[in-house]
C-alpha cells in the first residue's frame, strides 16, 4: 500500500518522484502519479502477494502517459525483500539519489532561467 499512498501523494509539487517497492497496483488502475513526477518501481520476479506482472504493466501505462517511469525486477525475489537484502537496498538508494539529482538539476535550471528574467 506504500507504492500507492506515496502516489496519490504526488499531487503535491514538492513530491518529485516516487519509488516503489513491491508495490499493488491492481489491472487496470491508474497509479494516480502527476505529470513531471519520475516513478521507479523495484519489485521481485516470484512475488506471490503482490503482481509483478501488474506493476510492470503499470510502469508501462505510466510511460505511454508520458509519466519518466523504469520497473526494476529482482531475479527470485519474493515480495518480503528478505532474499538478497542488499540488493533491493542498493536499487532504492540509487533510485532515490537519482530522484533527487534529476531534482536538482530542475531547480537549477529553474533558478539560471529566473536570474535571466530579472
């Protein structure tokens, strides 16, 4: 339900990106994420209580809206991310520092483009 919660959240300009772990995402739902808000999704290829499948084709629906969205599958990973820890702990670090770059980078151009105007 994080993945979820995290998204209805990003209606707030100050959220600028959302990383998801295992998250649900029935068929045929929307994510709910606005536009300008970059989504990575990390989920195990053998989880039995949330799809893999399904958040995979709601990544893939989050691009065709024109949504910056990646899925990442952990080969054998169940849902609990008790099997290779240090993985899914490596990927949401390096998605969040990625968030927050592609964060700054925007902010900075945004400052450079304001500085012009004055």
């Amino acid at each position: 339900m994080g993945g979820r919660v995290a998204a209805a959240l990003s209606g707030d300009a100050a959220v600028v990106g959302v990383v998801a772990l295992a998250p649900w995402w029935p068929a045929g739902t929307g994510i709910g994420l606005r536009q300008g808000c970059l989504l990575r999704v990390v989920h195990g290829t053998v989880d039995r209580w949330t799809d893999p499948d399904l958040s995979q084709a709601a990544v893939e629906r989050a691009r065709r809206s024109g949504l910056d969205a990646e899925w990442i599958g952990v080969e054998g990973a169940g849902h609990f991310m008790l099997r290779r820890p240090s993985l899914w702990h490596r990927l949401a670090a390096d998605a969040v520092s990625e968030i927050a770059m592609v964060s700054q980078s925007a902010e900075k151009t945004t400052e450079a483009k304001a500085g012009e105007r004055r």
